[in-house]
C-alpha cells in the first residue's frame, strides 16, 4: 500500500508547497503579527496532514510568554508543535538548511545553536532571555537530541536557565504518535537515517494520530532552581506518555 499513499501524497505535498506556501508568505508580509502566527499554524497543520497524521490536542496551551518544553523523537515535532502554537524554538543549526521544514522554522523565529559548542549555548541563552523579556514564547526540546523514540531522555537543566531568570512560567508538553504513542519508533529515526531518508519514508507511511498534550503548567518561582525545574518537567512528560 505504500506506493498508493505515495500516489496521493505527492501531489498534495507540491500543491501545499507551490500553492499554499507562496499565499502564506504573501499573507504575513502584509499582515501583522497576529497573521504570521495563524499562516505559520495553519501551514504547519496542513504539511502534517499531507503526511497522514490527525492531530489531536490534549490540553491547551499557556497564553503570552512561556517556555514550552518537548519530548524530541523527529523533524515532526516542530511541524507538530507549530501546528497548534507559535513559539521560536531552540534547535540544532543543521535544521535551518532542510527543505520546507527549515523555512517554516526560520519564519517562526527559530533560535539555532550548534551543538557542542559553549559559546554558541550562551548566545542562545541570552537570545533566549531577551525573546521572554519581549513577551514572546520559546521551545525547547532539553533532551538536546532525538533518540530512537522508545526512551524519554535525560533533560538538560541549563536550557531552564533563560526560564528561571526572566521569572515565565514552563509547560511540558506530551508529544504522542500513534494512539497513546505506540507509534514512537516508527516516527523516529532509525539508526543511519538522515532527514531525507524519514521524511520520505514518513511520506509512504499508514495515516495515525498525532497527539500534542499540553501539560500542567510549572508557575514561575515554584521551585527551587532550573535542576528542579527540569527534573519535574520530565517527571510529568514521561507520566503521559506512560
């Protein structure tokens, strides 16, 4: 059956990249804020459906400045998040050359950072900083990078630093793939694949739900220091996904 969803999903995928895109950048040149934002949600929601995911939202999202942070498991997770909240995302500087997904990410104000490097990490910390002072939202992934989708990695306690200083409130968010994400691995990448290689195998795979769980909310000062704070976001992720 895979050539068949390829024979669908093909020319949705060239009309939702030579028609729609062209109409949603046209859109949020001469539109204000409010509609980059809703041309950047509703772009990111059309590509999932081209790919056969049915998104489902648990939850709802904090208005204003937050910082949401995410379970890592593919390239999907950004088009996922976006698809239900604009939010500039701290990610690794490869992404900013993958087609469609490296554009989508760049208009919504993705922060880069090459990983392994300290200097960079500071400067996307004080980016960081300055974007929750202004009153706009991050996202994270503190896992750092993706894994094989069958684990919930380690969270990185330094990326809460910018959340802890400018004094926002964090959100956990849930993502699941598949129904109560049975469907981690098959998303993930697999060993040795690059982003051409998911996102083409992605393209050929059975439609399935697309969860994004907006969790309990962490109130700013609620806890004692960004390890805490880090700690207790991974607790609340990991027990949805459970």
């Amino acid at each position: 059956m895979r050539w068949l969803r390829y024979l669908y999903r093909v020319p949705f995928l060239l009309w939702h990249v030579v028609v729609d895109l062209p109409v949603a950048i046209v859109l949020m040149a001469i539109g204000g804020a409010r509609v980059e934002q809703a041309m950047v949600r509703s772009w990111s929601a059309g590509l999932m459906r081209v790919f056969g995911f049915r998104l489902r939202r648990v939850g709802t999202p904090l208005p204003g400045v937050a910082m949401f942070v995410a379970n890592h498991v593919s390239w999907v997770d950004i088009v996922a998040l976006h698809s239900q909240r604009m939010m500039g995302f701290v990610a690794k500087r490869e992404i900013a050359g993958w087609p469609l997904v490296g554009w989508m990410a760049s208009r919504a104000g993705t922060i880069f950072h090459q990983r392994g490097n300290t200097e960079s990490l500071g400067g996307v910390l004080q980016e960081m900083l300055a974007r929750l002072h202004a009153g706009r939202a991050v996202g994270v992934f503190p896992e750092g990078r993706t894994r094989h989708g069958d684990e919930v990695g380690p969270f990185h306690a330094r990326i809460f630093t910018a959340a802890v200083e400018a004094g926002v409130p964090v959100q956990p968010v849930a993502l699941r793939y598949g129904e109560g994400g049975r469907e981690q691995t098959t998303v993930a990448f697999r060993p040795g694949e690059g982003f051409l290689g998911n996102f083409l195998r992605l393209l050929g795979e059975p439609a399935r739900v697309a969860e994004i769980c907006f969790l309990e909310p962490i109130p700013a000062g609620s806890t004692d220091g960004r390890r805490r704070l880090a700690d207790l976001s991974r607790e609340r992720i990991v027990a949805a996904m459970a």
